[in-house]
C-alpha cells in the first residue's frame, strides 16, 4: 500500500502546479480543509486523505483592487473574490478573463491553474484563478 503524501502547504502548491485543487479530508469526520492542516479543526483528527475539490463555483463577493502591495502593483487593477466551490467549500482567488465592470455577485466561475507571473522577491509558488464558465 503507497502512503499519501503529506498534508503540508507544500504538498498543497505541488498539487496546484499539477492543475489540482486538493484539500485533506478528515476521516473521523469528513470535513474539508483548503489548504490542509495537520489537525482538524472540527475533531482534532490527525487522519486526513486528499481529496480534488470541484472546479466550479459561484462569486460570493469582491473587490477591484487598485492600489496593491509591491509584488502586485503591476497587475492593477484586479480582481479578487470568494468562490463558494459546488461542494460549500468558500476559497480566495483572483477573477480573470472578464472586464470589472461585468463581474456580479453569483457569476459562476471555474478554476484555471498558471505559474506565478509576479516577478520579484515574494515566493513563486503555482497560482490558481478563476475565470467565468463558458456556457
């Protein structure tokens, strides 16, 4: 039997750079952590499986962000959000492909995955973002 690997950040951004979302799942008692932690918060379970997240989503709020620390000066103006996953799982992610003035509160959206595209000192790890789903 192969073991899993572990529930760390690091593990986590490994996935991400696959083009997964994953999570740990508790299996005391079910409950999803995104990003995964060594212990439940929910029963302090120390078990835990990964688990791929859905890709889609609805825009629950946001922001337009203007004015934004060093590392992320030359994207502004950006858009971030909080995706409820189809699953209830609520996640951070920036919002692309869609001009501001057309993002509302409910769009459904999906996750797409690319490498880091902030050039500077802050850490490049594998990044996620959510787009509007094509119909």
């Amino acid at each position: 039997m192969s073991e899993q690997p572990p529930f760390t950040i690091e593990q986590f951004y490994k996935y991400i750079n696959q083009g997964k979302l994953m999570g740990g799942q508790c299996e005391k008692c079910g409950a999803i952590h995104l990003p995964p932690r060594p212990l439940c918060d929910k029963c302090f379970s120390k078990e835990f499986k990964w688990t791929e997240m859905p890709q889609t989503g609805k825009l629950l709020t946001y922001s337009i962000i203007h004015v934004a620390p060093v590392q992320f000066q030359q994207m502004a103006p950006y858009a971030v959000g909080i995706i409820q996953l189809e699953n209830g799982l609520r996640i951070p992610g920036m919002i692309r492909g869609v001009e501001h003035e057309k993002i509302k509160v409910g769009i459904e959206l999906t996750i797409e995955f690319d490498k880091s595209i902030v050039q500077s000192q802050w850490p490049q790890w594998p990044r996620y973002y959510f787009k509007p789903t094509s119909k």
